[in-house]
C-alpha cells in the first residue's frame, strides 16, 4: 500500500518518527509509541487488505512485541492500536483476553447501558479521564491470517476494545472526557477522587 503522507513510509511500517527499535537476534521488534500531539493519532486509518499477509504477520509482531514491552516497562497495558506505532491501518492487538491481533474491528452491537471509568492511553500515560462507555459491545473483525470472527465483551474488555477501535478513527479518550475537570495527571487520582466516593 502506498503511504498516506509524503514522509515516505508506508502505512504499515508507519511515519518517519516512528522508529523500529528491534533487538536483533531475539525477533523482537519494539516500536516507538507516538504521543499525544502526533497527527498520526488523527490519522482515520485504512482498512487492510486480506490479502496482505506478510504484512498482518509483521505488524501483528510489532503491536504484541511494543505491548509487551510497554507493559513491562510501565507496569500497565492490556491492548495497542495501529497508530500509536506510527502505522495508520485498522489494526489492535488485546492481550491475554482475544490472544492476538484484531484486523479491521468494528463495533456491530452496542448495548444502552453504559458505566463510567478512568481511562488511561500509552499515548498520554501519567493522564487519566473519566468518561463513559457502552458496557457491552459485540465486534466483528478479522484475525492475522483473515479469518473472519466476532467477539462479544463485556465490561472492561468492552471498554478497552472501544477505546482501541477510537484510535482507528483518530478519536482519543481525552475526546470522550464527561467533562475537562475530569482530565487529570495520574497522580493527582488520590487527591481528586477523596470524599467523592469515586474509585479507579
């Protein structure tokens, strides 16, 4: 696939700041995790074709590897989206609930009922939002090697492939926030949430 941009890089190996850190000799490759304030979080990313095998397989590699990483690094993290490594294709990686990659996710049912919760994003880590979300989803989508599946999730799972499918569309959690009072430093959580009764 040809690059969206003039940087010239494609739209899986991502933009021109977005390095490939691999440590040679192990097949690890760790991406470098775009912040907030790179427009390619803003990037409404492109489907991936199935027939693009060789590159489901890497960049299913680089989003499990940078996930691992990151998790081990900063101690939390569940799931990855495409862009938040530079590659603006519709693309997530959940971790351990689906197991892998999710190619071209789309929410097909949404329930009415909804929660509240803080949020937190690797692309804005010492950040956390309140915002609500649907408490059940049911998405569709395909796995590495383009088989097709559905997922229906609950709950914290709901709420994080929400989030991750946002980040396809260029929506980031600080868009959802229930207000801007509700936007704070991670931590500044103790000293907001005491004698509001609201937990983490």
């Amino acid at each position: 696939m040809s690059g969206s941009s003039g940087q010239g890089s494609d739209v899986f190996n991502g933009s021109a700041d977005s390095a490939d850190i691999t440590t040679k000799g192990t097949g690890v490759a760790i991406r470098t995790i775009m912040l907030l304030g790179n427009p390619v979080l803003r990037t409404r990313c492109k489907a991936v074709p199935r027939s693009a095998r060789e590159e489901r397989a890497r960049l299913a590699r680089d989003l499990r590897d940078t996930l691992a990483n990151f998790r081990t690094q900063r101690g939390f993290g569940r799931g990855i989206a495409a862009p938040q490594i530079g590659s603006t294709v519709r693309a997530i990686h959940i971790e351990p609930e689906i197991g892998g990659a999710m190619f071209n996710p789309r929410i097909v049912r949404r329930s009415r009922r909804t929660f509240l919760l803080w949020d937190d994003c690797f692309s804005f880590p010492d950040l956390l939002v309140r915002l609500r979300r649907h408490h059940t989803i049911e998405v569709a989508y395909e796995d590495a090697e383009g088989h097709r599946r559905t997922v229906k999730a609950t709950g914290s799972l709901s709420e994080l492939l929400q989030h991750e499918i946002d980040h396809l569309d260029g929506i980031l959690a600080i868009d959802r926030a229930i207000d801007q009072k509700h936007i704070i430093l991670r931590s500044e959580l103790d000293r907001f949430t005491a004698g509001k009764g609201i937990s983490l």
